[in-house]
C-alpha cells in the first residue's frame, strides 16, 4: 500500500470510531474516554477538558491513589456504605463546557485542588459524597439532566458555586458543610431539593431567585456564616425550614414565592439579625412559625400576601418585632402563647385578617399604636368571645389615645375625667370606687360640722298629720312635678355650685394651704351627731333622697344638694358601665 494511501486512511479512523463510540453521528465535539481522565488523576496530573464528550464511568474505585484515614460518624458509615479512609486528589480538575454521558463516582474523596465543571452535564448520577473539596468547587451552569446529584456529607473548605445549575433529578445536600461563600442563585431544582441539616458557616448563603419545583427540605439547616438569601426564590412545592438556624446574620426572603404548599418554620431560630419576609407570597398554603425564637431578630413580614392561616404559636420575641403591616388575606392568625419580651413589639396597622387568636396580656406591652388596628383588634376579640382580653385593649387604646392628645384640647379633659369615673366606659369599680368615696367625704364634712339636725317626734307627727289632712290628688301631682323640677334645677345648678367652689378655693393664699394640714390636725369641734348617723344621711342623698325626719342646718343645703347631683351622676354612669360589662 502506498504511503498516501496509509495516511488516508490513519486520518478517517476517528471519524468511523466515533459512532462506534457511541456519540451522534453529527456531533461535532471529540470523544475523551474516561479511562484517560482518570490516568491523569492517578499520575497527578491536571485534567484540563473543554467542549468533550467524556465517555465511560468516571469512577475512582479502581484508581491507585494515596489515602487519607477521616473520622466520620456511625450514620456516614451506615448510609454512605464507605470507610474511613478517602482518596487524596492531587490533581487540579477542569472540565468545562462538557458532557459526561455515564456515572460519576468521585465521593469519598479529598480534592487539593481547584475542581471546575462549569456548564457541564451530568447525564447519569453524579456521586460526590464524602468529598472534600479543599479549594474552589466550581459547578457553575452545569447540568445532571439524567439523574439525582448527591453531595451527602460533602465538606466544602472554599467557595463553592452553584450558580444557575439545572438540577433535573434529585439534589441532595444533606450533612453538607459550606465553609465558605455558597451561591446557588437562579439554580433550577427540577425535583426534590434536600439540604437538611447542612452548615453553611464564615460566608454568605445565596439561594436568591433559586426555583424550587419540588420539595425543599432545609430541615435543621445552620445558617451560621453571614447573610443567608433567598430574596425572590420561587417555593412551588412544599418548604420545610423546621428547626432551621439563622444565626448572627440577615436571613432575606424579601420577595419570595411560596405557592406550592406549606411554608413551616417550626422553631426555626433567628437571632442577631433581620428575618426579612416583605413582599413575600405565601398564597400555597399555611404559614407555620410554630415554637420560633426570634433573639435581637425582627421579623418583617410588610406587604406579604397570605393564602391561609397564619401560626406564631408558642414563638418568642426577645429584644424583636414583629411587623405585620399590610400584610394580607390572613384566614386565621394564631399568636396564643407567644412573648414578647425586653421591648419587643407588634405591629398589625392595615393588617387583613378574619381571625385573630391571642389573649391582650401577651402583647399589650408590645402593642404598637394605631387607631384602626386597635379597634379591628377590639371587635376581633369580642367576636371570639375574650371580652376581658377586649376589655382591656379598649381600656389600653384609651389611655394611649388620651396621652397623645395636647393639653390644648378639650378631648383631653373630657378623655381623663372619663378615665377617672369609669374607666372609659368598662370599669364600673371605678365608679363604685369613687361613689364610696364621696359618701365618706361628704357623712365626715356633715358630721364634723354639725351640719345637719333631726326633727323631733312630736314635730314629725304634726307634718304627718298635716299632711293626711290636706291629702289631694293634685296636691300629690304637684308633689311629684315639684320634685322633678328640684331634681333637674340641682342637676343645671351643679356646674354654678363647682364653679363657686373652684372660685373660692383659687382665691386662697398659698400661705394658707402651707398651713392647712397642721389646723386640720389640731383643730377640735363639737358635734351633735353621730358619725354613723351622718354616713347613713350621707348615703342616702347620694343614692336617693334625704331622710324626711333629717333636715340641713341653714347654709349646709347647698352641700346636700350638690352630694345629692353628684350621686345621680355617678348612679347613672355605673349602670351605663354595668350593662356595658354584663351585656355583651
């Protein structure tokens, strides 16, 4: 054969062998089997690959590499199924742009060196577990479009880059340790995503605009480095963070969609940040912050949209707050035995809710002022049927409302003399209170100033008499029409008689009140009625009229008639209150 005729044919023999290979006819891109690759490993060489087909398991089972003894736990053993012994690579990795077309098994290993699979795809399952990756893990819009991609009990000492990977079977994460930077953002989880108790510990954790189409189980994860972000991530399937640690750090969910199932949270914990949910959407289904602690961590959940029912059951708030503003379509929001403690507040101002269960002792402390919120809260809790609790936050909305207002206003007055008498309409003790007080004051000033006498018998009997003599049913009309009239003359007079009793008081001299305590406490008097006698006279202008058989000594009828307006006042303004309390 001639030598051109050789060459020939020596230059078409890669072209027949590839689709003997097993690659498509019409792809260009060269075939590199993984045998080669994996000679390069054993002989510490760089693997360096771009825009290949690799073809073959690249497996490390049979590659005569040195060891290195790790200590791992009984479950690593038992569900990895591998030793304590891990292969050291000390080759540096870089297989860009590439298709790998079998099994990867590169788990239980330790990487020296910087590994690159950036845009490659994974066309079978892809094993790394139990790997170390000592510097860069590059795996940056790359593809495992055939099989699940596990990184169980992965330790990953740099920066690890998953940037907009496709994930199209299941990723599995769980006990892996990111030492470093970790970036997931804009990855595609096509299937189950399954992070449970990871550590993501000294750098950032960027799960931002990530699309989670299955599961997304972050169950006792530990975010303990810095910022964890999942700022607009999509949830289309069910999002578990129960027990999950955001330590130290901002845990950003500004945005997020929540719209396949539940959101659970239960006793997540979050301390020393800020939980920032604002924007969220949480339309999939129930939002549970069961048992969470929130230590120096506000929660912010401002203008979230909520499907469901909403849970801070059992959840503590120390040195926190929880904004709720604006947030809407809240079916249930349960807040019964959470704390709020060491300043923390709550906020609910344009809060869209049906139902809302907490009891006013909780929150009271916390309760961030605002007039609409305080009174759906009101109705809200008289249509669960706490009417104390309801009681209470009206009283407390109130007081609040009143301390606001300037002593310029009327209001303010009008506010704090209702405060005083009845407790804004729901404290009848207060009314009660003060009734008893003014009975004492008032027997004490009659008996200490002698200021009321009783008719005689044989005195009594002659008005008796006189007036079964001269009975009439006109007189008894007139009678009748005359004591409404007094009534009602001692009630428009009342304002005369204070307006007097205030004159005189500010006419006294300062001097004289510096001396009144020491005259009233060395002053004598003589009297000719009996304490007992005055109380009982007392009680009686109060809560009616004066015994007939007692009248007032000249100059005193003015202080019975002004006790007697009084007592209808306040008579009137505790059945009011009463009914208000006992009527519901």
């Amino acid at each position: 054969m001639r030598p051109s005729s050789i060459l020939a044919l020596a230059l078409l023999l890669p072209l027949l062998a590839s689709p003997a290979l097993g690659a498509p006819a019409d792809d260009p891109r060269p075939i590199v089997p993984a045998s080669e690759i994996l000679a390069k490993i054993e002989r510490g060489e760089p693997v360096e690959y771009n825009g290949v087909i690799v073809e073959g398991d690249l497996d490390l089972g049979e590659v005569d590499l040195p060891t290195k003894h790790v200590e791992r736990t009984e479950m690593e053993l038992n569900i990895l199924k591998i030793n304590n012994v891990s292969k050291l690579i000390n080759s540096s990795i870089i297989i860009k742009n590439c298709e790998i077309s079998d099994n990867v098994d590169l788990g239980n290993s330790i990487f020296q060196n910087g590994v690159s699979f950036e845009g490659t795809n994974f066309t079978n399952l892809t094993w790394f577990s139990g790997s170390s990756f000592e510097g860069n893990a590059d795996f940056r819009d790359s593809q495992s479009s055939g099989g699940d991609a596990n990184f169980w009990w992965a330790n990953f000492g740099g920066p690890a880059n998953f940037r907009e990977v496709e994930f199209g079977g299941g990723a599995l994460f769980c006990w892996a340790k990111f030492n470093r930077y970790a970036d997931f953002m804009r990855a595609v989880f096509s299937s189950f995503a399954d992070f449970s108790a990871a550590e993501f510990s000294f750098g950032d954790a960027d799960f931002s605009h990530v699309v989670f189409s299955d599961i997304a189980n972050f169950n006792e994860v530990q975010f303990s480095g810095r910022d964890v972000n999942f700022r607009g991530a999509k949830f289309s399937g069910r999002a578990n963070f129960e027990k999950a640690q955001f330590t130290d750090r901002d845990a950003n969910f500004r945005g997020a969609e929540f719209s396949g199932g539940d959101a659970n949270f239960e006793e997540a914990h979050f301390s020393g940040g800020e939980a920032n949910f604002s924007g969220a959407d949480f339309s999939g289904g129930n939002v549970e912050f069961v048992g969470a602690d929130f230590s120096g961590s506000n929660a912010d959940f401002r203008k979230v949209d909520f499907g469901d029912d909403v849970s801070f059951e059992d959840s503590s708030f120390d040195h926190a707050n929880l904004t709720l503003e604006d947030a809407r379509e809240i079916r249930i929001l349960r807040l019964s035995n959470s704390t709020f403690e060491n300043e923390s507040t709550i906020s609910l101002k344009g809060t869209d809710y049906e139902w809302l269960y907490v009891h006013w002792d909780q929150i009271k402390y916390g309760f961030v002022y605002n007039g609409e919120a305080y009174l759906i809260l009101i109705k809200n809790l008289r249509n669960i049927e706490y009417f104390e609790d309801a009681d209470d936050c009206y009283y407390q909305y109130r007081r609040e409302r009143q301390a606001m207002r300037s002593w310029w206003e009327m209001a303010k007055y009008i506010d704090i003399l209702a405060w005083l008498t009845c407790g804004y309409g729901i404290r009848p003790g207060y009314t009660l209170g003060w009734s008893l007080v003014l009975v004492s004051f008032f027997g004490i000033v009659f008996w200490a100033g002698n200021g009321i006498y009783r008719i005689t018998t044989q005195n009594q009997n002659n008005a008796i008499e006189k007036a079964e003599k001269e009975w009439r049913f006109s007189s008894t009309c007139c009678q009748a029409s005359n004591k409404i009239y007094k009534i009602i003359k001692r009630i428009l007079a009342a304002p005369k008689i204070l307006r007097k009793v205030l004159s005189a008081l500010l006419k006294i001299r300062p001097s004289t009140l510096r001396r009144l305590p020491g005259r009233i406490w060395n002053s004598s008097f003589v009297t000719d009625l009996s304490l007992k006698d005055a109380l009982y006279f007392s009680t009686m202008v109060f809560v009616s009229q004066p015994p007939h058989d007692w009248r007032p000594k000249e100059g005193w009828k003015y202080w019975v008639m002004l006790e007697d307006v009084l007592g209808w006042l306040l008579l009137a303004l505790f059945l009011v209150t009463l009914g208000n309390v006992m009527i519901r």
